[in-house]
C-alpha cells in the first residue's frame, strides 16, 4: 500500500503524456466531421451535427492514390521480405571469404542519411528513365529497405538452434528445403516486423514521391494528399477526413500483424 501511495504522481504523469500523444490523432478524427463554420468557430471540441459526407468527398479524392500506395508498398514488402530472408539467411548460415567485412560494408549503410542521397537517387532514376513511373519508387524503396531488414533477417536466423539444421540435412533435406520448410516459417514474427517497418516507411513517404512523380496518375496516398489540400486549402472537413482514411490502412494491417510483430521485436531478448 506504501507504494502505490507514492506511485500516484508517476501515473498522474503517464496519464498527462498519454493524453499528449493520443489527442492529437483524436483531434484529426473530431475535425473530420465538421464544416469550416464549425472549424473555425470551435476547433479544440467535438460540434453538431455531424458531417458524414466528408468522408464520401475525401474518398472520392484519395481512392485513386490509396490503390497506388497499395501497389507501391505492397511491392515493396514482398520484394524486402523475400530479398532479405535470403540475404539474412546466407550471412547467418554460409561461411565464406569475407563475409565479416562484407556484410559490415553492408549495414554500414544505415549510417548514411536518406537526404545525401536524394541527389544521386534522383540522377540514377533520371538516367534510367524511370521519373513518373511505378518502378522510380519501389526500387529506391526497396533498396532503401533491405539494408535494415537484412540486418535483421540475419539476427533472427543467427538465434536458431544449430541442432534445428543439423536434424534437417541428416533427414536428406537441401539447402533450399532447409530454407523454404524451416528457416522462414519459423522466422514469421521476424517478416511480420520486416513487412509493417516497410509498409510504413512506404506508405508515409513524401520526399521521395515529391522528387520523382509529377504525373498525379501515379502519385501515392501521402502526395496526393498534399494535392487534395492544394485544391480544398479551406475546405477542412475533407481535407481531414483524408487523413484518417489514409490512416486506416496501417491501423488495420498493424491489428492483423501486431502479436507477430511484437513477437519478432522481442525475439532474441530471453535467451535459453
């Protein structure tokens, strides 16, 4: 009892930062339903009634870029997932000359800020002739993703029993079967983790759209939402009633995968 006595400021604080960081999203939600009267005249506080049909202008508007944000992350996952385990799989289980060095000139990539290479990303696209196309985004994209992913692809793998992979190839099972029927299914919560850190690096990205994609045709959920402001600037009910659908996407996908995603988070944390 003494102790949770003196508890109560630490919960106190908890409930004030959860507060911060929760009504802001809240906020987002409430002013989606309102009408510009409602917005200026009460912007902190839910008002009535109730404007449903800004959700049916928004989509109207986004439909086209959220079936291009699909497209594009949605490649993007599978691409890292499958280049990833393979990669990861090779560094945690081969042994062969410079390997060590090879695969920290690898990861030493993390280190390098996205900005610096903007320029020569957008050069090699240009020359490759890839500006307004699909591919001018999901192969930055994706080689941008499978430096992080490999890296941890790697440590999953690393963490596996040996006696898992000896049992396997005394059964008469090849390289290929090793990695297929027991390598990847047992590293799920870790391509769970791998796919939503893509999805949302995808999804949310808004430089690299900006840089490469004029054509609107092609422009994904989180530039398209800038041109949806460009064109309603006053019209704020829509405009964040766009920003919560774009959200859902992520939410859903985060429910379906957050117990393998949380799993593959703490994987390796308790060792045996």
């Amino acid at each position: 009892m003494k102790n949770a006595k003196h508890d109560w400021p630490f919960q106190l604080g908890l409930v004030f930062f959860g507060i911060l960081t929760f009504y802001p999203l809240i906020l987002v939600v409430i002013t989606s339903f309102k009408n510009n009267t409602q917005f200026y005249q009460q912007f902190w506080l839910p008002t009535l009634p109730l404007h449903f049909t800004n959700y049916l202008t928004a989509f109207e508007r986004v439909y086209r870029f959220i079936l291009n944000s699909m497209l594009y992350s949605g490649s993007v996952i599978v691409g890292v997932a499958v280049l990833s385990s393979i990669c990861g799989f090779v560094f945690a289980r081969y042994k062969f000359p410079g390997k060590s060095f090879l695969f920290i000139l690898f990861i030493s990539l993390i280190m390098v800020p996205g900005v610096l290479t903007l320029a020569p990303k957008f050069v090699l696209v240009r020359d490759l002739k890839l500006l307004n196309q699909p591919l001018g985004l999901i192969l930055p994209w994706l080689s941008a993703g499978l430096v992080i992913s490999t890296w941890l692809m790697r440590s999953h793998f690393e963490s596996m029993s040996q006696d898992l992979f000896d049992a396997a190839y005394i059964d008469g099972a090849a390289d290929h079967q090793v990695f297929l029927w027991l390598a990847v299914p047992l590293a799920r919560p870790m391509l769970a983790t791998v796919a939503i850190t893509s999805l949302i690096a995808t999804w949310n990205d808004l430089i690299w759209p900006l840089v490469t994609i004029s054509d609107r045709q092609w422009m994904p959920l989180a530039q398209g939402l800038v041109q949806f402001s460009s064109s309603f600037e006053t019209d704020w009910g829509p405009l964040f009633a766009g920003y919560v659908i774009a959200s859902l996407p992520l939410l859903f996908v985060f429910i379906v995968a957050m117990k393998q995603f949380i799993s593959g988070l703490t994987s390796g944390a308790i060792k045996a």
